[in-house]
C-alpha cells in the first residue's frame, strides 16, 4: 500500500506538501480488526490516533448507569478520536470494528515529536482542525433544534456526503447498523426511527433493505 497516498485522502493532510507528508507517513503502521474487535476503550491513556482507510467503526460511551450510547459511526477517510493529537486526554469513547475494518494508527507521542522539529506541519494541522469543529458544532444545534424527522434526515444527508458513492440512481451508502443504533445517534426512540424511516421509503427518499441503501438527495426533506 501507498502509505503516502492513503493519507492524503484524509483532509487533516490536505495541505501537506509530500514531503510533509512523507515525514507523517513514515509514523503510520498498518493495522485490520476483524467484525465487533475492540480498538481502544473508553478511559485508558491515548496512544494513537486511527486513520480509517477501509470499513465501518462505531463509536459509544457509558453513562452513569452502565449504558451504552451510540455517539459516531466513521467510515473511509475519517480520523479518530477527533480529540486526536493536541490534548493529552483518555480516549473520550470506546471505538469498535462493525465489519472487517483497516486503519493506519500512528501514535501520539511520536506525532508530538514530529509537530516539535517541524512547526509549518503543526499550523497546517490545526488550520484544517478548526474547521472540522465548526461542522461538529453545527452538527450539535442540529440535535438542539430539529424535530424527529429533521434528525433522522440529517444523519442520512451527513453519512450519504460522507461515506455515500453517487450514481444516476442516486447515493448508495453501506450502512450495517440498526434503527436501534441510529435511534441511539440522533437522541430518538427506535419506534420514532421505524416510523420516519417508512415514511421516507414510502416517499421514494431512501431505497433498499438491510446494509445497502440508495439515498436520492433531492427528495430527502
């Protein structure tokens, strides 16, 4: 595999030079995790950030009473945890493999050694991180002021941007997960989630059954 050219289809290396990007490259180590394989679990110290080049990860955190929350499910071309490689924190969540999933991890502690001898790296990083945190604010006050519909609309037209492969049909998208999980995603009922996603079926918005889904853009509202 070209490790070079696997990570400039992430955008947090989007404005590398290659010879930036050769210098992260040579962090990178290759690593696959087989159907429900644990990454990292919520709490223990962070030693790599995961670069997701094949498959589906979910991400989830217990609350106070031992539940589990659904709070991410990443696809091909999406960094995690999205605290990534400036804070020294625990990982925030537990990141799990939905499917046979291949990432490259490279490991925080070499990757602040790295940002330290080349600074000009360091501010192209955090340039692009910026924005990154203005779509997952704008993605909160989606959850803050949408009725249930509004949410169930918007994780399809996210994840469809996203992950999705347009075609004439429209967008298909591989999405192995349960009304159940995506209830969890978008603070919902799982009943709430059956009756919308019907609703949309019926309106020729989404298409399809079990993991592979034909989502048409201009009908879902």
């Amino acid at each position: 595999m070209n490790v070079s050219q696997d990570l400039k289809e992430f955008s947090l290396f989007r404005d590398l030079t290659p010879e930036e990007l050769a210098r992260v490259a040579e962090l990178a180590v290759l690593r696959q995790y087989r159907r429900g394989e644990t990454i990292f679990i919520e709490g223990t110290p962070r030693e790599a950030v995961y670069f997701l080049v094949r498959g589906l990860v979910k991400v989830v955190k217990v609350d106070e009473e031992g539940r589990e929350h659904i709070v991410a499910v990443l696809g091909k071309g999406q960094m995690f945890p999205h605290v990534g490689f400036f804070q020294d924190l625990p990982y925030p969540g537990t990141a799990s493999a939905i499917e046979q999933t291949t990432v490259y991890a490279i490991s925080t502690r070499a990757f602040d050694a790295l940002l330290r001898r080349h600074p000009p790296i360091a501010l192209k990083l955090l340039r692009v991180l910026a924005d990154r945190i203005v779509q997952l604010q704008a993605k909160l006050q989606e959850l803050a002021v949408y009725d249930s519909r509004e949410r169930v609309v918007a994780f399809l037209r996210h994840f469809a941007e996203e992950q999705g492969r347009a075609g004439p049909e429209g967008v298909r998208v591989h999405l192995p997960i349960t009304h159940a999980e995506i209830a969890q995603m978008v603070g919902l009922r799982r009943e709430s989630v059956n009756r919308i996603w019907n609703q949309l079926r019926r309106e020729g918005a989404i298409e399809g059954e079990r993991d592979t889904w034909i989502i048409h853009l201009d009908r879902l509202q």
